[in-house]
C-alpha cells in the first residue's frame, strides 16, 4: 500500500467557480506566447521546449472565453510530489489553474495559478496537512480534519484557488470566500511532475503587484523543504 491510499483529498468548490484545475498542457492549448527575459516574443508555449534562462507565458485575453474549452479537454487533472522533509515523508497535491481572477483591494488578480495541499506521514499513518493561501497557508492536524471517510476535505476559494478546511466567507484582510457548494473534485486523475517542474520562467504574463507563479519545483520551501513550510503556516482550528 502507498502512504496515500485511499486518503487522497476532495477539493470542494464554491458554487461560483469559473476556473477548474487543469493539465498543464492546457498552456500549449490555448495559443499563448512565450515571452523572453528581454521581453520579445519567444514564440509559441510549448513546454518540451521551454527557454532555459526562463521568461514567461503569456495567455490570450478574455481567459472566462476559452475556460469551458479547456475545461473538457483537459480538466481534472493534478500532480503528485513526494518528499521528505522533518522525519515525516509529504505527498503534495498540485493543481494549476490558468486564471486567477482574485482581487484584494487593486491587487491580486493574474493570469496562472498552482495551488496544493500536503499530507505528512510518520511511516504509513497521515499525522499532519498543511493547505496553500496567498503567500502563506493554513496547517491542522489529521484529527482535527474533517473527512469523507478517509479522505480529507478541502475548501477551495472562489477566484483566488486559496485551500482552506472549512468554508470561509469574507475573511479579513483577503476576502476570500468559499461555501462549498459548488463542483466536488473527488476523482482527480493524480500525474507525475514533467521536465518543466523547475522551468525558471513564470507561468502568465501577469508582472505587477498580482505576480504570475513561478514553477513549483522554484517555490522554495514549498517544494524543497515541507517541513519548513508546514512550521510556518498558520494553525487553523
């Protein structure tokens, strides 16, 4: 049996969703560009070809136009990572989004999206998770999360794809709400990570305050260290 059998997340929607998790060759799909560090055009994405010294995508306007598309092509997909971190071994769940249409106050919306959540396990037994929000997350326990059977439930927030294990409404400072009522993602096909795992470009065009994501084999702690991440997430009760 591995760690995760059995015990793979549910991510529940809000009932006001427009943007799914999809594969990343979604990113080839729907006709963007590449973008140079010099800022020229590089051509189109395609992520077997992908610039060494890294740049950026840049995806087509109106990104709610071509979202259903997309959709059915290539929705319901995530990646799985494994590391070890902490004296506990963590299976990541990463979902990518092409649009994040979230604002806090003038900032915040951008074009790409990764997300995850992380389980960590003492041998076989999950003692611990930790959910991505913003720049930070949120951690709890295994016994303090709620479940469907054994498969623990995440909350997604509407725009912003932030995790969370309840649904929210308004919360202060980001305003994220999510009343998981919407789409449950609960047979998620789990991939592993391609060559562009840590592609030092950006996944969108989006440059200013609301940052477009780096690779999340770049992300850092994240990646490299989930131990050190999950330390510094806020706990949630």
């Amino acid at each position: 049996m591995t760690p995760d059998a059995g015990r793979e997340p549910i991510f529940v929607l809000d009932s006001r969703e427009e943007f799914k998790p999809l594969a990343v060759e979604s990113v080839e799909a729907v006709n963007g560009r590449l973008v140079g560090t010099g800022g020229a055009d590089a051509g189109p994405i395609s992520l077997a070809a992908l610039p060494e010294d890294g740049g950026r995508m840049n995806f087509p306007p109106l990104p709610a136009t071509y979202e259903e598309e997309a959709e059915r092509l290539f929705g319901n997909v995530g990646y799985r990572h494994v590391a070890k971190g902490g004296g506990l071994t963590w299976i990541q769940y990463w979902l990518w989004y092409l649009y994040n249409p979230k604002r806090i106050f003038v900032t915040g919306e951008h074009e790409g999206d990764w997300e995850f959540v992380q389980v960590g396990y003492a041998g076989d037994q999950p003692v611990c998770m930790t959910a991505s929000q913003h720049k930070s997350g949120g951690s709890r326990m295994w016994w303090e999360i709620e479940f469907d059977g054994e498969r623990p439930l995440i909350y997604v927030a509407r725009d912003s794809h932030a995790n969370y294990f309840a649904p929210v409404d308004q919360l202060p400072e980001v305003g994220d709400q999510g009343d998981g009522a919407g789409d449950r993602l609960d047979n998620v096909e789990w991939r592993d990570f391609g060559p562009w795992t840590k592609w030092a470009g950006r996944w969108g065009n989006s440059t200013e305050e609301g940052k477009s994501p780096q690779s999340p084999g770049c992300q850092g702690d994240r990646w490299s260290h989930p131990h050190r991440y999950h330390s510094k997430a806020d706990c949630e009760h």
